[in-house]
C-alpha cells in the first residue's frame, strides 16, 4: 500500500490512501483535483475531468489556478491555495471552471491541505458543479463526515 494522505475535516482527519479518497469522491460525485505546493495539478479524480471534458493525463501537470480556473478568478483561487498550504480551509468558493473547450463551469469549491501524515503536500480542491445556474448543490465536509458515519 502506498502513502496515506488525509483529509482535515474540521475537527475529523480521515486516513485513507489517496486513490481511494479520489475514489470516494467521485461516488459523491465531487470532482477532486490534488496539487503540489507549487499549485500543479499532479492527482485528479474522474468526476473532475468530467466536468472539464479532459483527460486525466491532459490534466496532470496544469496549474490549478492558471490553467483550468477562469483567468478572473485566478487571484481568488491563488488565495485559497495559498491558505491551504498554510493549514487552512476556504469553503464556498465560486469558481469557473474552464472545459478544454474553453467552456466556462461554475462549481462551488472547498479547497483545503492535502497532507501526509501531520506534513502539508499540497492542497485539494473540491467542486461541486452548479446547477442551473441558480441552485447550489452543497455538500461540504460535514456532510462528507455524516456520509462517512463519522
């Protein structure tokens, strides 16, 4: 088994080998991209590239804030990335992301610090898409918690 990495849930820190949170996600149909430090996408899950129209390997690589986020909202997501590698959480974050067709879709994100053990690796960022374009489907990591039977 490789690595664990967790989640920090509010006061719950849920273990679990990455593949299988990528895994548990796209059951709650979230879409999860993982990055580096340096804010480079290096893990995502399939509902991600779903909502982006893309590859998974297309996907690895890009920087999250400049490459798939609009360009409006790269100084936004920059921020939450940043607070994340600093141990902290943004939560309800309106973000568009960009389809490889250059095809704006608004998500709601929670973007909070990917770790290994008690070390900050990166940030996650999770996005739930908006639908309609005027109704939210919130689902944020206290649900993801309750769905957890934490």
């Amino acid at each position: 088994m490789g690595p664990r990495h967790g989640v920090h849930t509010g006061n719950i820190f849920i273990a679990q080998p990455e593949d299988g949170l990528l895994e548990l996600f796209d059951r709650l149909g979230v879409a999860a991209w993982f990055t580096d430090t340096d804010g480079v996408v290096d893990n995502c899950n399939a509902t991600a590239c779903n909502l982006i129209k893309d590859r998974k390997t297309d996907l690895l690589g890009k920087r999250f804030c400049e490459d798939i986020v609009s360009s409006e909202q790269h100084e936004q997501s920059t921020v939450a990335i940043k607070a994340a590698l600093l141990g902290g959480d943004t939560s309800d974050l309106e973000l568009s992301i960009l389809t490889r067709r250059e095809q704006l879709r608004p998500i709601i994100a929670e973007v909070c610090p990917r770790m290994r053990g008690l070390r900050v690796t990166g940030s996650m960022i999770l996005g739930w898409k908006v639908q309609n374009n005027l109704e939210f489907q919130t689902l944020n990591l206290t649900t993801i918690d309750a769905l957890l039977g934490q």
